[in-house]
C-alpha cells in the first residue's frame, strides 16, 4: 500500500484522461468523486476514495451479470 494520502498528477491524468486540472475537475464532478483542489489548482483525490470506488464498481458489476451457469443447467 503507498503512504501517499493522494493519487498522484500521473494518476489522475490515468484515471480521467484529461491532463489539465479543470478538465480533470469536470470529469472528477461528472462522475461523482470526492476531491479538493489546491491552493495552485491541481486537484486531490483520496486514495481511500479511488480504492472504495473501484471496489464498489467490480461488485456492482459482478452483481450486474448474468449466473451462465445457470443458463447452461438448464439446456
């Protein structure tokens, strides 16, 4: 696990596809993540933030898709 508390500028760029701040923010919004922005204009997200949300994303989507196996008992 990393001791920084924020992504990193690489990260976010990673994360959003954008590379300027308020590009970044737009899409931060739009999606619904938590974040700060700093005295210079970057932007920080939590850590804890990106993980909790891409963990919430694969259960969701696993609870989204369909039991095959229970189509292939069936035929």
């Amino acid at each position: 696990m990393s001791s920084q508390i924020f992504l990193t500028e690489d990260e976010l760029r990673a994360l959003t596809g954008y590379k300027r701040p308020a590009e970044q923010r737009r899409w931060l919004a739009k999606h619904g993540w938590s974040f700060e922005v700093r005295a210079d204009g970057k932007n920080c997200v939590l850590y804890e933030e990106a993980r909790n949300r891409m963990l919430t994303e694969k259960r969701d989507k696993r609870a989204t898709e369909p039991d095959l196996e229970v189509l292939r008992s069936l035929g």
